[in-house]
C-alpha cells in the first residue's frame, strides 16, 4: 500500500509541483489555505494550520506516514515587517505540527539558504548557521523544534524558482516578465545564490525520500550565480534582449531586511549520498523556460517518476 503524505503549502510554488509529482506512487493528501491549482485533481484540506482545531482535524484525518513541510510566510521583507507573524509561521506552527503527528512518521522541513551569514561561498551542512534576517532566524528556529521533536527528520536547505498559480509573482516570474516586456531590471553583481528550477529540486527531493539518510541537506543549483548572472543567462536562454538587465549594487539598496551577500550552498552531500547529478544553470533554465505553458502534471521526467521505496 502506497505511503500516506501531508504536504503543507500545497498550493504554493514547491508545494503544487511536490503534490503533483508524489501523488504518482504515495497516497497525497495536500493541505493549503488557498486551492489546488493544477491540471489533475488532487485531494487537497483547505484551511488555516494556524487554527489548532483545523491542524489537530487534518492530522487526525490524514495520519501520516510522511510530513512534507512547505506552508510558510516565504517573504523576506514580510518578514522583518512582522517578525511575530514569522515567528507563528516558522516556529510555533512547525512546532505543533511535528509534535502532533505519529511518532513514526518521518518529517521533511523546507528551510532556506538565509540561515547563513553570506559571507562565504557554498556553504555545507558542517558550517554553523548565523543568519541576518527575522526570515532566517525563524526558519533555523523551524528547523530546531523539528530536530527537537524528531529524529526521523530531513531538513532540506535550498532556494528554487518556477512557475507558480500566478496569485503571488515569484522572483522568477516576474523576471521572465520583465524580459518579455522589454522592462528595465536592475540586478544586484554582489548578491550570489545557487538557484535550481523547482522541478528540477522535486524529482531530487523524491529521490532523497527513498534514501536512509536523516538531518540536515543542502539541495540547491549547481552553479553560484550573481543575481544580474542569472538574469543575463535567461536572456541568453530564452532569445531575449538582454539590454534591459542593468547591473546594481546591492550596497547601493534599502531594503526591508538586510539581505546577506552570498547565499550559495554547497549540495555536495547530496549529490554523493544519492549518486544523482545537479544540471547546471543553463539547462535548469532552459526547462524552466520550455514548461512555461506545460501543465504542472507533464512538467516531470517519465525517468524521474519511477517507483519508490519504503517511508
Ligand atoms: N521560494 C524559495 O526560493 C525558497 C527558498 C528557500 C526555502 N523555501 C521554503 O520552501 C517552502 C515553500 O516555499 P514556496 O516558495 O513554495 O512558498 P509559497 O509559494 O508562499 O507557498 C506556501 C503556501 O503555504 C500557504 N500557507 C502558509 N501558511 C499557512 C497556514 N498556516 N495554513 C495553510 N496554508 C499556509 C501559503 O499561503 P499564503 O500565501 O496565504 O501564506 C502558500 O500557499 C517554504 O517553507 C519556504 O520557506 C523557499
């Protein structure tokens, strides 16, 4: 009988793709506060996790074998507007979910490459996390209450872009827009991240999935890129002008949260743990580019959806 996952942020950008990749061979159950919006149906709660009667219903529901947890504030800048909304996002909703499921269910946590200072290139899962912004303290504190509560857990750090419902722009969208429409972008050369197209990251996720493995995972691109890098090489990818990408300084920027310089992550563990490869930034983006308008269920490989072992 096929394993039982509660994917949370099921309508979100990583969560929609995770939902629709999964449910091929485990028994998905989604839950979001917004609706599913893919092309097949999926079984999806629809609700608010912050509401204990709601979270203590859809646990007793579901009873998972697997939690995968992607419901966030995932805002930076929202953030460090309203850290205490973070800290209930990030903290005290983490917390009461993985301590409500069975003892035995392994727990995937969601966190994010801003648990570093940036200050250094590609960081491992060895480095001491030190981050700078209410975005990155609380999910480190996320990623706490989830090795506190379980040993069964993989915390997965990473940092993806793709095609989402179209109810919030992603960064990803809103550059490939800009592009398109020949607007003006002005991107940061002093701000380096490792991005990796958010099917791509799923089909790397499920193999993880499969594996012994427990704790903490870097899975990100394989390249490091500055943000302007990466705009120029959409341009390049997609046949687009690259006369509107203007390069910036994040120095010269005021922004709500302080933004750490070098955000790349290392995904060497990965790579040796499961023996399958990272596709460099071209060719991420290249599919990126070639899903635009495939529907989220043909946006997998057929080789990427074989079956998987036990939880
Ligand atoms: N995007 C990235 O590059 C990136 C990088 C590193 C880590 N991550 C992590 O990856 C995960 C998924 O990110 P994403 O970009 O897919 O985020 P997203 O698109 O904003 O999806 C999250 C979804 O969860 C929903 N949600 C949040 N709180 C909820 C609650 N209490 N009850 C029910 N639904 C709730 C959100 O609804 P609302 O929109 O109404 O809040 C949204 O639909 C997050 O944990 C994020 O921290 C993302």
């Amino acid at each position: 009988m096929a394993a039982r996952v509660l994917v949370t942020g099921a309508s979100g950008l990583l969560g929609a793709h995770l939902v629709a990749m999964l449910s091929r061979h485990y028994d998905v159950v989604g839950v979001d506060r917004h609706p599913w919006w893919g092309d097949e149906p999926q079984e999806l709660l629809l609700g608010d996790l912050e509401a204990p009667e709601f979270l203590r219903k859809t646990i007793a529901a579901v009873s998972p074998q697997m939690l995968i947890h992607c419901a966030a504030l995932a805002n930076v800048d929202a953030c460090e507007q309203d850290p205490a909304r973070a800290h209930a996002s990030h903290v005290l909703l983490t917390k009461h979910l993985v301590r409500s499921v069975p003892a035995s269910c392994l727990v995937v946590y969601l966190s994010t490459d801003g648990v570093f200072q940036g200050e250094a290139p590609f960081m491992t899962e060895e480095h001491a996390p030190y981050p700078r912004t209410v975005y990155g303290r609380s999910k480190l504190q996320g990623e706490r209450e989830v090795a506190l509560a379980t040993s069964n857990h993989l915390i997965v750090r990473t940092n993806f872009y793709g095609w989402s419902s179209g109810r919030k722009k992603t960064a990803g969208e809103w550059l490939h827009r800009a592009l398109e429409t020949k607007q003006p972008v002005t991107l940061f050369t002093d701000f380096f991240f490792t991005p990796i197209y958010v099917v791509d990251f799923v089909e790397r996720l499920a193999r993880l999935l499969e594996h012994p493995y427990r704790g903490v995972i870097h899975l990100a691109g394989r390249d490091r890129l500055s943000k302007h890098a990466f705009g120029l090489l959409m341009a390049e990818t997609g046949g687009f002008s690259a006369e509107a990408v203007r390069s910036g300084s994040l120095d010269e920027m005021t922004l709500a949260a302080p933004r750490p310089k070098d955000m790349s992550l290392s995904s060497a563990r990965f790579v040796q743990l499961t023996g399958m490869d990272i596709p460099d930034s071209r060719s991420g983006l290249a599919r990126f580019l070639a899903d635009r308008h495939r529907p989220l269920s043909a946006r997998f490989a057929a080789s990427a959806t074989h079956s998987p072992g036990s939880v």
